[in-house]
C-alpha cells in the first residue's frame, strides 16, 4: 500500500506541473485582462488536435510539432483579440467576456466536430507507451517529458514577465491600467500579446493532455472546470499560485484514487471549497482588485 500511494504521487507530481501548464495561459489572461477565458478548455482540445494532425498526416514528432502549433495558437489568440476582446468597454464588460469566449468556445468546437468527427482520438508515439523504472516504481516516459516542459515553459513565461521591458509593461498594466496608459504604455497591444501567450501554452498542455488521454470535441467543458478549480485556488492571477494548486490537487486526487476511485472528482472540489473557506483569495491571491 506504501508503494502505491508514493506512486501515485509521483503520477500526480508529474500530471500536475502539465495542468499548470494550462492553467499558467488561463491565470495570466485573467491578470492582464481581468477576463476568464472560458474557451481555454476547447482551445486546449484544438492544441492537441493541431499535433494528431501532424503527427497522422505529415509524420511529425509530437514535440517537434510544437514548433508549428504553440506559433499558430498564439496568432489565433492575438487574433480573437482583436476581433471581439478589444472592441469590449464599459461596466458589464467581465460579463461580456464571459459570454463571448464561451461563443469562441462554441465556434471552435463546432468546427473541430467539422473536421474530426465525434470518435476520441490519442496521440501516439514511442514514448506515449513506455515507462521509466527508477527505484522501483515505473514513471511513464511521456509524464515525465510533459513536466520537464510545463517547467520549461513556465520558467519561460515567469522571465518574460519578471525580467523583459514587455514583461515590466504587463506587471503595470496588471497593478494598474489607467496608469499604466498614462505613462504611456501600449495597454492594448500588451492585452492582445498575453492573450496571444495564454492561448499559445495551450498547445503545448493540447499535446500532452492527448497523449495521455483520448479526447474529442466535447473534452474541453471538464477541462475548463479542472482549471478553472485550479487558478481559483492558486489565486486567480498568480502562475505560482497555478503551479502550486495543480500539484497540489491532482496529487490528492490521485491519492485518493486508490482506496475510492469513484469519489477521487468529488475530493478535488471538496478540497478548493475547503481551502477557500480557510483562504478565500487561494495560495497567493491578491488582496485587492486592479484599479481601472
């Protein structure tokens, strides 16, 4: 029982840093733009569909193609930026977001269904189905390749943000907008480019989630939940605080798969009203809201 219960957090150690993955795109469009993107689940899906494509039809390695899809998310980011998010203004703007990336969501599931059909599908290659033995416990190979680059990857997005000009643009922007367009920064060009970033990472979190899991159209809605549970517990706004909630939560759902398999979904919500109800802001929210 030991065994198991320190593989099964090894398995959620690993399967956590890929959900922070996607959840770093979700957390950061929310500190910049003060919007929740409900079309990150779908465009999560649209990730992993990108590499099967590549990967059945032009032979390219799922990592590889990642040169081509994570460039193509951020486009269609910075584009569904500036045809709807933009144009948004006024007070009931959070909610018209909502409403219309939820209509993005649709729009892209529709045209995935188009395309694909209904049928799940996975991702394969070598890697997908071979395992790491180190000290007696046996690490799939692509849990252990799709951590390394969540953590690439987060790394990345963290030095853009603490140590580039664009990256000091969008803290300002983040503490305070108004400011932020009276010293002159382009606040509308820093919003479509971290838009363009949080849809970028969903490539990448697209292709690992199809490699260790078969999807369809349809998988995006409880990917949206997972991550939305995620950052909110993380503090909406914090890529720590969405790095530390997705360990945290798919470790105990992975733990507590092993004696109640049936309940482990239900544990990973219990556990985001518990700690809210001690923490209310999550891990490293923050105590107030972003001026206007």
């Amino acid at each position: 029982m030991v065994r198991e219960i320190y593989q099964a957090v090894a398995d959620g150690i690993l399967v956590g840093g890929v959900y922070a993955l996607m959840a770093v795109g979700l957390t950061l469009i929310f500190g910049v733009l003060d919007i929740i993107n409900i079309a990150q689940g779908v465009l999560v899906v649209l990730g992993g569909y990108l590499s099967y494509s590549l990967s059945t039809r032009a032979h390219i390695d799922l990592f590889a193609g990642l040169l081509i899809t994570i460039p193509a998310m951020f486009a269609l980011g910075v584009v569904v930026h500036w045809a709807f998010i933009r144009r948004l203004r006024g007070a009931e703007r959070t909610s018209m977001t909502l409403l219309v990336t939820y209509a993005v969501a649709l729009i892209v599931e529709g045209v995935l269904y188009k395309i694909y059909g209904a049928n799940n599908v996975q991702l394969s290659a070598p890697y997908t189905t071979a395992s790491l033995h180190v000290a007696g416990f046996y690490l799939p190979w692509i849990y252990v390749y799709g951590f390394l680059l969540a953590v690439a990857l987060v790394a990345a997005v963290y030095l853009l943000l603490y140590r580039s000009r664009f990256g000091r643009s969008v803290r300002a922007t983040m503490a305070n907008e108004t400011a932020a367009r009276l010293v002159g920064i382009d606040t509308g060009r820093v919003g479509a480019l971290t838009f363009g970033i949080g849809v970028a990472v969903t490539a990448a979190g697209g292709m690992v989630f199809g490699a260790t899991n078969a999807f369809n159209a349809n998988s995006g809605y409880d990917l949206i939940s997972r991550l939305l549970a995620i950052v909110i517990l993380g503090g909406l706004g914090s890529i720590a605080g969405a790095l530390a909630a997705s360990v945290f939560m798919i470790t105990l759902e992975s733990v507590v798969t092993i004696w109640y398999p049936t309940w482990a979904i239900a544990v990973f919500y219990a556990a985001l009203v518990g700690v809210l109800v001690i923490r209310p802001r999550g891990f490293f929210g923050r105590k107030e809201v972003r001026a206007q």
